[in-house]
C-alpha cells in the first residue's frame, strides 16, 4: 500500500511492522472529528476557549493565558473537552498547521475555537494518546505542511486529508505502553529544558552582577 499517492506522506509502509501490528487508515479508527466554534466576543465571566496559542509544539495544552466567550449550555456541552480528547490544529501558518495535544483536563469547562478540531477514537482500537504523540510526529516531520491548502498568510488541513494518513496500529495494550513511555521521556526532556533555561537567564545576569560588585569595590 503506498500511501504517497493520496496523502504525500512518507512512503513508509513499506517496512515491515513488529507481529501483531498492521498498518490502518485514520479514518477507520476515529470515531468522531468535530471543528470547534468563532467567537469574536469576549466575557470575563464566561467559558474558557482555547486558541491556537494554547498549543505548543511539544504536545501540551498551555493555560499560562486564555481567553474567555459567552456561551451557553448548549454550545459548551456541544464543544466541551473531555480528557483524552485529542486537539488538532487544522488551521494555522504552514509551519504550525497539525501541532496537535492531548487535553488531559483543567478545573472548569474548557471549549475550543474553530482552528481544531477534536478528535475522539474508537477506544477499542486507538489509544488517544498514542495518536496524540503519532500525529506530533506527522508535524515535526512537515507531513502537514506538505497536505495543507495555502492561502495568504494561512492553511489548513482538511479532515479528508488527515483521516487518510496511514498509521502503524499495534494492539491497545502496547499503544498504551508506549504512549506512556513516550510522555516519561518527553516529560524527562522537559524538565530539562526547564533547568537549562533557568541556567541560561542566570548566565544572561552574570555580567550585570560582575560589574556592580567592580563598583561596589567587591572584586
């Protein structure tokens, strides 16, 4: 099966797969893919929406800031994230088009915007997860740069086009052992991160601190 032809991702299926693995279209795993909703207003009282800004490129959901809509009953329970709801990014600039994150919760409803759409699988087939941490994959590797329609200043990548992907499908109990291998690591790599940037803004303030003990008659 050459998945080149519809999809322009890499011909990878050709490489054998591990016993008990198989390759599958996207699609035929997915169980829902509902586009979230515009809203130019704002209410200091009212739900949270997510906004492309609250995806980063490491699969991670961030509300360090968020907006808030009006919004009610009926929009938020159409629109509303449940943990393991899969968020893909379909509308973007090329280079940030299918950045995609697992939502694990917040403390109050959350909804999103209308550049996702949320994703729900087949639970007996698909860990969402796992599919969160393959489609972060597809992204880094620009397999949706190279899908995505381009107009001036923005893409977008069609449900059509992502759904027919082909994706290496072990059976659930290993999607899970390495989905959660993948988030140990990816957490160990963060936290990383993390202590390099703090050890990098204390660097930034050495010369400041070397010159003030100079004038303080210190050195």
């Amino acid at each position: 099966m050459n998945a080149k032809t519809t999809t322009d991702q890499p011909a990878a299926t050709n490489r054998p797969l591990p016993e008990g693995w198989r390759w599958v279209r996207l699609g035929e795993v997915i169980d829902e893919a509902q586009s979230g909703f515009a809203c130019g207003e704002r209410d200091p009282k009212g739900v949270i929406q997510l906004r492309m800004n609250n995806v980063d490129t490491r699969g991670n959901c961030i509300f360090d800031e968020f907006i808030r809509v009006p919004a009610d009953q009926t929009i938020i329970e159409r629109y509303r994230l449940q943990i393991g709801d899969v968020l893909f990014n379909n509308t973007n600039s090329v280079e940030l088009v299918g950045k995609t994150a697992l939502f694990t919760g917040f403390n109050e409803p959350v909804v999103y915007s209308n550049h996702f759409t949320r994703i729900r699988t087949k639970a007996n087939l698909l860990d969402s997860d796992y599919l969160s941490k393959w489609l972060l994959l597809q992204w880094q590797e620009k397999v949706f740069e190279r899908l995505c329609n381009r107009w001036i200043g923005q893409s977008a990548v069609k449900n059509d086009k992502m759904f027919s992907l082909i994706i290496p499908l072990p059976p659930l109990p290993e999607q899970k052992r390495i989905a959660a291998l993948l988030r140990e690591q990816m957490d160990a790599v963060e936290r990383a991160r993390r202590a390099l940037e703090e050890q990098l803004e204390a660097i930034k303030k050495l010369p400041a601190a070397i010159l003030r003990k100079a004038f303080n008659g210190e050195l």
